[in-house]
C-alpha cells in the first residue's frame, strides 16, 4: 500500500500583537519577527522603552506553537521547519497580507523590517514576496534564506538602511557561520550594510533596539 500525500483549504484565525497606538503623531511602524521560542506578546517587552508617541509596533505570531522544555508550562513558537516548507511559508505569506492589509499603514510613516534570529528567514522572505519598501531593515542574529537573490530586493530604494546586528559570544555565530552570513548580506545588498557588534550571546538588548529607533 502507497500513502498519500492530500491538501484541503480551509479559513483559519491567528493573532497578533501591537504596542502603542497608531496616530498622527506616529513617525516608525515596526513590523517586528521574533525568534524560535517566542511568543508575539512577549517579543513586544524588547521594545517598550521606545518613545510611544512616535513608535507603533507589529509583531505578528509564529502559528506553530509548542511547550517548551518538555514541562508542559510555558508555549513557544516557530515560523517553518524543513516540513512542506513551501506550502507552509504560502501560509504564511496569506496570514501577514492579512495583518498588513488590517493596519492600514499610513503613507507618511517610516517602516522598519526588524527580525530577530529565526524571524530574519521570514523578514527578508516576506519582503521580497510582498514588495514592500522600508526606511531601515534590521538582521538582527540569524541566518539569511539561501534562496534569496539581489533580484529579490531591486524594489527598495537606495537609501533603506540595512543593518546587521549580532553578539560577540553568540554560539549559534560561529567564525565560519559569520564570514557566510556576511558573504550572503553582500551578495543580497552590496556594501549597503551597516554592521553592529555587541558584547554578549544570541539575546536581544533594548539599549540597541532603542540606538536603532533614532
């Protein structure tokens, strides 16, 4: 006997999460991946220390949840696995049209693309699906899509921002890992790449999110 492999299509509902509130005196919209791991809710507390009047955040939520650490306390989240990758990042695609046609982002608005470790795959595909242009793109400690070419990102203007952002003692940065990461940046975005290098491992640090606000 053969198994089958079948797709149905059906409507689904997932969540996201905001801070602050939207208004004229809004001047960034962050749409902001978190890592593997992560809840959207909690991804948000890395950047509210940021001015609140000027800063409206987006932080969409991975929709493959699990617990974490085998304790059955505390849920996670991950954007894609190597499991019908290509069906599952279409998904995907559908479920951020939907948070991005929801907000009705205002034109006057700069937008920031941050991702943060596994949410860099999904910043930086999406935006090459969706053509959106934004003012800053932050890669901040995570490993860039292989299948993405310069070709992807012809549709952003000359002066986006596009920085790289990773920790000095990050064990998921080897030297190897780096110099390939760093090879692929250029590959994507030339010498158009601002690199930021902290003291620390692979964690976020609201004093950096805060210096890339300005």
């Amino acid at each position: 006997m053969e198994n089958q492999i079948k797709n149905v299509t059906y409507n689904t509902t997932n969540t996201y999460q905001t801070l602050n509130k939207l208004h004229s005196d809004t001047k960034r919209v962050w749409i902001v991946f978190h890592g593997i791991g992560f809840l959207s809710r909690f991804f948000l507390k890395y950047f509210n220390e940021l001015p609140e009047n000027e800063n409206y955040i987006i932080a969409p939520q991975a929709p493959s949840k699990y617990y974490l650490k085998n304790e059955y306390k505390h849920v996670g989240a991950s954007w894609l696995t190597k499991e019908n990758t290509a069906l599952e990042t279409a998904n995907l695609y559908n479920y951020l049209d939907a948070v991005i046609a929801h907000e009705k982002l205002p034109a006057n608005c700069k937008i920031i693309f941050f991702g943060f470790s596994q949410g860099i795959s999904i910043a930086l595909r999406y935006l090459a699906y969706s053509k959106l242009t934004c003012s800053k793109l932050i890669l901040y400690a995570g490993g860039i899509p292989t299948e993405l070419k310069k070709s992807d990102f012809t549709h952003l203007k000359s002066d986006t921002e596009i920085i790289s952002v990773f920790g000095n003692e990050d064990q998921y940065i080897t030297p190897d890992k780096s110099i390939e990461e760093n090879r692929k940046l250029k590959t994507l975005f030339g010498d158009n790449v601002q690199y930021i290098t902290f003291d620390g491992g692979h964690e976020l640090k609201k004093e950096i999110i805060n210096q890339l606000a300005e």
